[in-house]
C-alpha cells in the first residue's frame, strides 16, 4: 500500500519541472471564442527584424506594386528570414517606423488595396513524401518561417542541425503556458490534422525522432483533437503535462519530454531534440504542401479591459489598434491601465497601439489594473527568503544576480552567476515578497553587457 503514493509521485514527476509557479491563468477570457479571420482596412506595416538574427534586405522599393505572398525583404545571412506582404497593393515608404520595443526600426510601408491578390504559384499543393531534405528546407525558408511562440528564430535553421541522425524528439510545443493567451489552444482544437502534418514532414528530415505534442492538461479540448489527429500516425504522440509556468520553455518542455537537463550554453539539439511552437509547425505543413508563405497568424485580443476578448487570425502587418477595434475596442466603464503585446508574465508593455503586428507577436492584453505599478508601491528590501531561487526553471540564483546587477559587476553576473542564460520568464520577479523588479533588472544588465560586447 506504501508503494502506490510514491509510484504515482514518480509518474506525476514526468509531466513537470524544475521550479516554475502557477500565476492566476486568465484563459477564461478567450479560451472558448473561435477564430475570426480580420482583414486590415489601413496600411500594413511590415519591420524588418522581426525575427533572431539580422534583418531583412528590401527587395522593393516606394512605388512597387507588391501581391500577397510575394517576397519583399530577403533574409540577409544565414540566420534571417524573408518577409512577405500579406495583402496586394502598393509600396508607400520604404522607412523607419515605431515597433513594439518602442523603438524605430526599418520598414516596409505597404497601402494595402484589399483584394489580396495572390503572387504566382501561391496555392500549388505539393507532396511532401516525394520530396527531397533540401528541398523542404527550402520552402520553409522561402515562406519566411520563424518561430511563432514569440523567440522568432528563424525555423530553416532549426531545422539543419549538425547530426540529424542525433534527433531523437521532434516536439510540438502546444503548452501556451503564458496567462490570457488562447490562440495556440484555438488552433489546436480547429486544425489538429495541419499540426500532425507539419510534424511528420519534420520526421522526414530526422529519421531516428518521434514528434511529441506537449499540451498542459487545463486545455482538454486541444488534448482530445490532437490524440485523435495522431491516432494511427505511428511516430507520433500527445503528451499531456502539468499546467504550471514556464512549462513552455524549451528547457522545460526538453526536461519533461526527453529527460535531459540542457546545460547552461547547449541548444536543444545537443541534447538529441528539436522544439518547435505548434503554430510554426502548421505554418511548415502550409509551407510545404500548399506553397503558402507566412502571412498571418493567430493572435489573441483578452483582459479584464477589453469588450469581446477573442481570438482572431490576423495578417502580419496588421496594427495593433485595429485588432483592439475589432474587438469591441475597451471594455465599457473601466479604466484601462496597462497595455501589454503578449502576456504578463513574459509581455512587452506598450506606451500606444499604433504599431504593426510582426511574425512573433501572439497577443494584445488589455489590463484594468497595472501589476507594475502596484508592486512599485509594495517593494522593499530584499528579505533573503529564497523564493526566487526556488522557482527558477534554470536553477540560477536571482538574488545573487540581482546583487552583481545593481553594482553593475557584470563580470559576475555573465561569469560566476551565467545571469545571460536567463530567460526573462519573470518567475523570481512574480513570487517576491518584496516585490523586487527582478526580471527587468536582468533585462537591463543584459542589454548592457550585450551592448559592450558589440563595441
């Protein structure tokens, strides 16, 4: 009888991680609403870093008539990635404009004429068995595929590691462990067999891995479509996980599935996985077998300040305002106070919504009350209770790291403490008694150390 608890103990051990905490999820906003396709009525706005890597080259230029799907930036070296207009109509400006960051950045400026006319060739469906490893390669790379869980590395790339034969887990990240966030869950619910198809034209290029789709188990709805999208697809399994933040990393997300610890400086496919989001995946099987580039993608409108949370498939381009309007624009009689592109724990605040959606944007949050702020008012010494430590999923120790990055001892910070593995999830910051700006301290002494390494 004393056997049974300590079984079960070790089987529930499988579906978790290291650290990690369990924020309020916020899902009940959008979790149910279906996606509604939006069409831009203004000008699409396309920025040319919109992914890890070097941005894009302009292949266009002011006065260029442009059709959707057509190549208007080329990646510029091998860790980049094309850009494509999604609609048809003509080039405004090629300029800089005012992203997401706040910053400016170099883009391309497109008056959209509303026919989305399709570029030559868009829509030719193809047979992925009778293909060959480069060629998918390459149509993944043509379509402009990055990845859509908000890293934005370039997805050509990922694919080419060094020992393909090495791969032994090919994983579909469907875990969308970030608060409010419901678009990943919508898709798989709506186009599990896209999914499964992405992943096994990713099985052709590994032929020693198995594709594994990671779902946390407070979304039954996408667990039940995928396990019958799999059903009879040999390689190719759901495993369902413990809904606990950041299950979606990919350090965690390797830990569960493969049972490997990624060491502080490995990539994943060190450790014999590939880890892709499940909307990257089904924009493979689009690239592959409908000849479809990257062109939109779901995004997610929640919060308490929003009229009509929702989930809407958006074109990349498409302005942040618009998808406000669309739904329903701010809730009636609440005074909104923060305005975040992704979720909580691992978005961006935004000062305006007057800037373009790029590949790797997924969300608008909308919030009533701003977390910031009300910690600013709460913050106090640092009480040396350990919490940080505890729930970090990297095993880093965050009070210390806080120490060296307040005395700016950045050699510390990199050398001794590895503080540039941190991921930004904000789980030190979320479970602090005292209310202390971890995570943005971290952000700051990154930026920093990375700028002095430029120069």
């Amino acid at each position: 009888m004393k056997k049974e608890p300590r079984k079960e103990r070790l089987l529930m051990l499988r579906k978790t991680f290291h650290g990690g905490v369990h924020p309020a999820d916020g899902k009940k906003f959008a979790r149910d609403i279906p996606f509604q396709t939006y069409l831009p009525k203004g000008d699409l706005i396309f920025a040319l870093n919109q992914h890890i890597g070097k941005p894009a080259k302009p292949v266009v230029q002011k006065g260029d008539t442009v059709l959707a799907g057509q190549i208007i930036a080329e990646a510029d070296g091998f860790v980049s990635a094309h850009v494509v207009s999604s609609c048809s109509g003509k080039v405004k400006a090629v300029e800089s404009r005012t992203t997401v960051a706040g910053t400016l950045s170099p883009c391309i400026v497109v008056e959209n004429d509303g026919n989305y006319t399709l570029a030559e060739g868009v829509g030719t469906q193809r047979e992925a068995s009778s293909l060959s490893n480069q060629e998918i390669v390459e149509f993944v790379k043509a379509a402009g595929i990055i990845g859509l869980g908000g890293a934005g590395f370039p997805t050509h790339v990922k694919l080419m590691p060094k020992n393909p034969e090495e791969i032994r887990y090919v994983i579909a990240n469907g875990a969308e462990c970030e608060p409010y966030i419901t678009c990943d869950d919508q898709l798989m619910r709506t186009a599990p067999e896209e999914i499964v198809a992405g992943l096994k034209i990713m099985l052709q290029l590994f032929p020693n891995a198995e594709g594994v789709i990671v779902i946390e188990e407070n979304k039954p709805e996408a667990i039940a479509a995928m396990e019958k999208a799999c059903a009879g697809q040999g390689k190719v399994r759901v495993q369902a996980v413990h809904t606990k933040y950041p299950q979606g990393g990919e350090r965690s997300i390797i830990s569960v599935v493969a049972g490997k610890h990624l060491k502080l400086g490995m990539l994943p496919a060190d450790v014999g996985c590939v880890v892709d989001n499940v909307a990257t995946i089904q924009a493979i099987y689009r690239a592959v077998c409908k000849s479809e580039p990257l062109m939109e993608r779901g995004f997610t409108v929640s919060g308490d300040g929003v009229k009509n949370p929702c989930n809407l498939m958006v074109k990349i381009g498409t302005g942040f305002a618009e998808v406000l309007e669309a739904a329903g624009g701010f809730a009636e009689g609440k005074e909104v106070q923060k305005l975040i592109c992704g979720g909580p724990m691992m978005g961006i605040a935004m000062a305006g919504l007057d800037v373009p959606i790029c590949k790797n944007n997924n969300a608008l949050t909308v919030l009533c009350e701003d977390p910031v702020a009300v910690a600013e008012k709460q913050q106090t010494a640092c009480l040396r209770c350990g919490r940080c430590n505890q729930v970090c999923p990297l095993g880093l120790t965050p009070q210390m790291m806080a120490v060296a990055a307040e005395r700016k001892n950045y050699e510390r910070y990199e050398k001794k403490l590895y503080g540039l593995e941190c991921i930004a999830c904000g789980s030190c910051t979320y479970i602090c008694p005292a209310k202390r700006p971890l995570m943005q301290l971290f952000k700051q002494a990154k930026a920093e150390i990375m700028a002095a390494k430029k120069k």
